[in-house]
C-alpha cells in the first residue's frame, strides 16, 4: 500500500515536470533565434540605421512562425523608426503579450501610445485586482515557468531523499520541505497559466487605418456612433461577416469593418 503512494507522488512529480517543460520549451526556441545569422544581420542593419533591411530582416523571421519577444520588439522600433505609428504598436504589444515583465517593451508602448489621436482613459480597475494583476504580470510566462521547474526539481529530489535517509527527523525534514518545494512549484505553473489566460483570455486588435467611423450596428448606413484613429487598441467581441464588434478601454461598444482594424 506505502508503495502504491510513493508511485503516485512520483508520478504527480513526473507529470508536473513534464508539463513544466512543455511550457519552457519557447525558451529554447528563442535561444535559436538569438544565435541566428538573420536575427543578427536584422539587428545589424538596425543599428546601422538601415530600417528598411531590418525590418525585412525582422518581418522574415515572424513569417518562418518565429514568436519571440525581442524579434516583435525590434520590429516595433523599426516601424516606428519609419513613422509606421500603428505597426509599431501592433508589434510592441505582441511583444508584451510574450513578455509582459519587459520594462523596455512597456516603457516603448507607453511612448508610442502617447502620440496617437485617441487619448482614452481605461476604466479603473479595482485595488485588489490591480495588485493581482501587477502580481502576475512580474514575471514573463517563461521565468513563472523556470521556477517551477526548479522548484519541481528541489522537490523531487527531497521526496526521493525521504525514501533513503534514516532517523525519523531527517525523514519529516526532507517529507515536509518536499510538500512546501510542490507547493510552490504549484503556484509558479499556476501563475504561468493565469497570466497567459490573462493575456489570451480575449482577442484585442489595434486600429489601422487613419479615421474609423463606429456604427451602431454592422452596416455603413448606420448611425456613427463615434469616431477612432489609427493606433487604438479595442478589444473584438464579435464578428458579422465584415464587421466587427468593439470594444473601447472606456467601454464605449460599436461595430466597424474588418479590415480596419489588425488583431494583436
């Protein structure tokens, strides 16, 4: 019967291992493109002040299905080098969205965002979920997911400890140390999993073309309800054949077409 629970715990263990690494493995991905010669040759160029070549550079990468903050980042402040206003903050928010704990990305989204037409302010959050937020936006999915693994790993090797030592203290020492290591790791994979359904959890989109007019239903005969411009963010409720619903930060609602707006 003993034995029988000692293979469940370890195979928990097994399972949260594996899931750890399944969310870390991006990391691995990007550690690629950081040695790759055509990111470095895009950087290259940037630093030259070649834009136009580094963002082709860059724009190749994102074709090939490359997903990786830093190539998103510097493709943003190439765009933005060339006065592509709303490229630039499409790519600076997908950028965040990988790794919202960049202080630079955010730093660079705040800038952009202070030179669109539109200034609207979000609707206040409330004071706890603000701090849970700050909380969980600390550390990029990868870095919650880098320390579960470690902690994971600690845990693991505790709970085995506890199958080999001898004394009834030493035992309870690495038993208990093991839970309090798993619950932690539990919490870090936790957090890894709420900030991506934090940052995944709707589909946003940011503004393209210059002037938008927002109807009141998706029809261009419609009254207009307001009008947006090139840079805002809305978030996409629903879709009618060419139009989409949207949302402002203020919560003001209304619908405009497809192609006017680029999903983040």
């Amino acid at each position: 019967m003993k034995l029988k629970k000692i293979n469940r715990v370890f195979n928990t263990l097994g399972f949260l291992y594996c899931l750890t690494f399944g969310l870390l493995m991006p990391i691995a991905i990007f550690a690629d493109i950081g040695s790759d010669a055509q990111f470095a040759a895009a950087n290259a160029h940037y630093a030259k002040g070649e834009y136009e070549a580094a963002l082709k550079g860059y724009e190749q990468l994102v074709a090939k299905g490359v997903k990786a903050a830093p190539v998103y980042y510097n493709l943003g402040n190439a765009q933005y080098k060339l006065n592509n206003l709303a490229e630039a903050i499409l790519n600076y928010e997908r950028a965040y969205k990988l790794n919202p704990a960049d202080k630079d990305i955010a730093a660079n989204l705040r800038f952009v965002n202070q030179r669109i037409t539109d200034k609207i302010e979000a609707v206040p959050e409330l004071f706890l979920s603000n701090w849970w937020h700050s909380l969980l936006l600390s550390y990029s999915l990868h870095t919650w997911a880098a320390i579960g693994a470690f902690l994971t790993l600690i845990g693991f090797l505790l709970l085995a400890a506890y199958l080999f030592v001898a004394g009834a203290s030493m035992k309870r020492v690495t038993f208990y140390s093991g839970v309090v290591f798993i619950v932690l790791a539990v919490f870090s994979l936790t957090m890894a999993f709420a900030q991506y359904s934090y940052l995944n959890g709707h589909q946003q989109a940011i503004i393209y073309n210059g002037t938008v007019n927002v109807k009141s239903s998706p029809n261009l005969a419609q009254k207009t309800l307001f009008v947006i411009h090139e840079g805002t963010k809305v978030t996409l409720l629903e879709h009618a054949d060419s139009w989409i619903k949207v949302e402002l930060p203020n919560g003001n609602v209304g619908w405009i077409e497809e192609n006017a707006a680029r999903k983040i």
